[in-house]
C-alpha cells in the first residue's frame, strides 16, 4: 500500500498535536490543581462538586448571619447588664430612704438621685445599635420605642415584634427583645404586691405579703381590704365583688385570704383601704413604678405626722417590690440572651465541622493527585518528543541518501 506524502504529514501532524494538547491538559491540571478543567471532563464529578460548592456557600451564608446575630444580642446584652445595675442601685437608694432619721432634704436628695438613674434607664430603653437601628423597639426600630406622654409618663411606642435571622438551616432565632417585654413586664412567679390607697389618713403599715395555700379558691385573684374603726374585710375585685375575709383587725395578727396573709402594723383610720393584686395586675411600667418613688420621696413630711410616715414607708415598700419584679425580669431576659448566644456558638462549633467535612469531600472530588499528574506530564512529555524526533528522522530519508 503506498502512502502519499501529504498523508504522511497529515497523520504526524495530527497525532503530535494530539500529544501536545494532552500534555497541555495535564500542564492545566497541575496548575489548577483540578482534576477536570470543564465539566464536560467528568459531569458526574462536576455535578456532585457543584453541589457540594452551593453547600459549603449556605454554610458561609449561616456564618455570616451568625455573626451578625451574635453582635445584636451583644448590643442587647450590654444594655441589659447597664439596666440591672440601675436597677439595683434605684433599690439600694429606696431602702436607704426608709431611714427614720432623715430629714425632708435628705429625700429630696435621694429623689434626685433616683432621678437621674431614672433618666439614664430612659437612654438605655431608648438605645441603638451601630446602624441606628432602636434595640428595644420590635419591628419599629426606626423610632424610639418611649416617648414622654401627657402628664410626663412615658410610653411605649414599638410593638412586640423580634427580628428573627436565620443561623442554621432548621434554626430562626430571635436577635432582640422588645421593650415592653423588658420594661413592662414580670415573670409569672413574681407574688402579690401591696400598696395603701391614697387618701388613707391612717397610721396602718403593711408587710411582706405572703403566700400560704395556692390550692385555695381565691389564690390568684386581687384584692382590697377595707377597715371600719375595728373591723376590716377582704374584698375580691371580681364583678361583682366577693368576700375573702373579715375580722376585728389587731395589729399583733396577720391578715389572711385568698391563700395569702399580710401582716398590718399601726392603726389604719376608718375608710382606709389596702390593695393586694398579683404583680402582673398591680403595674408592671417599670417607668412608672419609679416615678411614683421619685414623687413619694418629694413630698414633704414636716407637719404630716405618723399618718405621712406610715404612707411614705407604704410607697417605699411598694416601689421596692415593683423595681425587685422589674429587676428579675430582666435578669430573666438577659439569660435568655446568654442562652441565645451559647447556642449560637454551639451552631458555629457545629457549622466548622460542617465545612471542614463537605471541603474534604469536595477536595476528594475536585483536588488532583500531584503524583500521578506529574508522572502523567512526563509521560507524555517524552512521548511527544520521541514522537517528534521519529517524524523528524522519517521526514529526512530520501533514497538519494544512498546513492
């Protein structure tokens, strides 16, 4: 059979280049450090690489969203920690202004001082974040969640929304509280709390008040107790009203109904009454409680005798448990918060793990085997040079080489 010479060349030079893009394919593969360069080189390979790429960019994703969360709740946290020692410094000043000995000034003083904590718990409520996004206004965090109403009380003006982000595939978690919930509320198992009506003229003191059978039928319900010149009776503040108890009043005896008992000292005045509600009905505006303390320990008691003392120390007892609620509350929020960021380093430990996994299985996928790939690229190095110099050799022969 004879072969053309065009044939010939054709036929080299097809297999030479054929050589020289296989050498240059491995030549990419050790600079890639790929085991294909197209998906057409493996699409089985390629599509589970693909799929284990769009993986690995969620677990970024859920890193990311993470981070941002665990900021949020550190903003929060931090304002929290500033609202807990206010709030205990508020109580630490209250007991202080039981004291017998002070006078009218002395009060003042610690109203004053009250005061401007009352002013700095304002700031905090109304505090943002580094985008100046308002922390404790639910969804409305464009506006300030306590703004002064009629009459100097302050108001919340948010809503009870929590921004909630995505941490992990299955987990929403929320990256704020509302203030309401913070300010505004009490935990469930907060107790009774007393206070003295207004316009008693009595010298009648009320204490602690507490709880004795919570199996009893009226346990749970509020109350207001009323005196005559020696009896009282225990109304509940149902509709209509029913009898909890009555009796001829001692001062030496403790006051029981509802499955709770109060002890009275002095002598309430005919008229005077007493209200014990639950703490979630009896205020739970942390503002408010406060305010009233500031306007407590302001009016003056020069001239007012026992009666005055005996309503300062009802307001003082008053202010104290309502600002010792409004305090563990927010103890209980700010666990809350720590638990949230506790579980949002667990999701972070996890999510590492995550990533390190799915990166080794991409890298099995994906990742060449220098070895192999460097003895390939010789390989077919010295085969399209041995191939060179074959044609070379062959492309010289002529039969006038002979003669």
């Amino acid at each position: 059979m004879r072969i053309s010479t065009q044939s010939f060349y054709d036929q080299n030079v097809l297999a030479m280049g054929q050589q020289q893009q296989k050498l240059f394919k491995v030549q990419q593969q050790l600079a890639t450090n790929s085991k294909f360069l197209s998906a057409g080189d493996d699409p089985v390979g390629a599509a589970r690489a693909l799929g284990v790429s769009q993986t690995l960019s969620e677990i970024s994703q859920y890193a990311t969203s993470r981070q941002r969360a665990s900021l949020s709740l550190s903003n929060e946290e931090n304002a929290l920690d500033s609202v807990t020692s206010i709030l205990q410094n508020i109580k630490t000043l209250t007991v202080q202004a039981g004291g017998a000995a002070l006078s009218d000034a002395d009060r003042a003083s610690i109203a004053t001082a009250i005061q401007s904590s009352y002013d700095q718990l304002v700031g905090i409520a109304n505090s943002t974040d580094s985008n100046g996004q308002y922390l404790f206004a639910g969804f409305k965090s464009g506006t300030p969640p306590f703004v002064a109403a009629a009459g100097g009380s302050l108001q919340y003006v948010g809503d009870q929304g929590q921004r909630l982000m995505q941490v992990d595939v299955a987990r929403q978690m929320p990256t704020s509280d509302d203030g309401r919930t913070v300010f505004q509320s009490v935990q469930g198992s907060a107790g009774y709390v007393a206070s003295g009506a207004p316009a008693n003229t009595g010298t009648g003191v009320f204490g602690s008040v507490s709880a004795t059978d919570a199996t009893a039928p009226n346990y749970g319900k509020d109350f207001t107790i009323s005196f005559t010149a020696t009896d009282y009776t225990v109304m509940t503040k149902d509709t209509p009203p029913v009898v909890a108890a009555t009796g001829t009043f001692s001062p030496d005896t403790p006051i029981s109904f509802g499955g709770v008992q109060v002890k009275i000292t002095g002598k309430p005045a005919a008229g005077d009454s007493f209200d014990v509600s639950t703490a979630k009905n009896a205020g739970t505006d942390v503002f408010a409680a406060i305010g009233e303390l500031v306007s407590a320990l302001r009016t003056p008691l020069t001239g007012g005798g026992a009666a005055a003392q005996a309503k300062l120390q009802n307001a003082l007892s008053t202010a104290n448990v309502k600002v010792t609620n409004a305090h563990d509350n927010v103890l209980t929020v700010l666990s809350s918060v720590g638990s949230r960021q506790a579980e949002i380093d667990s999701l972070d430990s996890g999510g590492a793990d995550r990533k390190l996994q799915e990166e080794s299985y991409l890298s099995s996928i994906e990742d060449l085997d220098p070895y192999t790939a460097i003895s390939e690229f010789y390989q077919r190095q010295s085969s399209l040079q041995a191939t060179q110099m074959t044609f070379a050799r062959l492309n010289s022969i002529s039969l006038f080489n002979y003669l």
